[in-house]
C-alpha cells in the first residue's frame, strides 16, 4: 500500500474538521465540486496528517447541510477519530473520468495562436464561469474560459492556447 500511496498522483478532496455525534463520525470540509460522487459508501480516500499516510474506508456517509459526515471501517467512536481531526484527505487522479479538471488548468502554460508564450495559469478564478488569471511579463491577464478564447487545451503537454484580442 505504501509505495502505491506515494507514487500516485493525488487530489486533495477534503479536510476533516471535527468529530460529529458519539458514533465515530467526522465532519469533512468538501472540496470536491461533486461530492455524491466522491464520497461514496465503501469508498477509498488516502489520508494524511503531518507523518501519517493511510487509506480509510468508508462506512458510512451522510449529508447534513453544507457538510459531508463520514464514518471510517475501524473508527467506531468519538475517541478514535480525535487522530484524524485537521487531516487531509485525497482520492487516486487516476480514479477520475477523462476530462479536463480545474487543478490541471493550474499547472498549464498559456500561448497564443501563433505560438508566442504568454505566461503561466496563476490561478484559476471559479466564478459563473472559469477564468484564468495568467502571469504575463507585463501585468496579470484575466481570460475567461469559453471557447471564444480557449482554443485548444492539451492537458499532456500543459499547454493551453488562446486566441489573443487586445483588451484582454
């Protein structure tokens, strides 16, 4: 489990904030823009806190207004979670359906149709719509994320090309 664990590319999904109730839940900070579907009974997230690496496994999970609680296989109680409180937890990059996702955006570089280097995705604005902030020489550019400008994104190479129009 170790060498996997370490070796994988990992997505961080949520924070456990608190234990919830007597019976052994915790009260996740969701990340995750689907949780239904990251957070699923008999579901496998990769846990971590400071030197601490482990898989749990979901027992059970519930959905209590903007929280997602979750009860580990093995963490039956209050006490036994208490270790577990402000850790991180993450889900296996492989796991997820191809498609483009937020975090890859963040690590792409931009150019334009010609090919001239603009600058790099600095971050990533989640709005109405998705709009990239990118670094250029002179100043910070916002670009929104429609097809207007984004005109072809290849994850494999983090490389995302726009088509440049002044104003931007």
């Amino acid at each position: 489990m170790a060498s996997f664990y370490f070796s994988m590319k990992k997505i961080l999904i949520g924070e456990i904030t608190k234990g919830f109730g007597l019976k052994g839940e915790v009260k996740i900070r969701n990340f995750s823009a689907d949780p239904q579907l990251r957070y699923k009974k008999k579901g496998i997230l990769f846990f971590e806190l400071e030197n601490i690496k482990q898989e749990l496994i979901i027992e059970t999970v519930r959905f209590h207004q903007e929280a997602v609680l979750i009860q580990f296989v093995g963490y039956p109680d209050l006490t036994s979670i208490e270790p577990l409180i402000k850790g991180k937890l993450y889900i296996d990059a492989e796991t997820l359906p191809k498609a483009i996702y937020v975090y890859q955006l963040k690590e792409c570089i931009v150019v334009d149709e010609e090919g001239k280097l603009l600058g790099p995705v600095s971050e990533v604005i989640e709005n109405t719509q998705l709009i990239l902030r990118v670094k250029t020489k002179e100043r910070d550019v916002l670009i929104p994320y429609v097809p207007t400008f984004i005109k072809h994104v290849d994850i494999d190479q983090k490389k995302i090309t726009i088509k440049w129009m002044e104003g931007l």
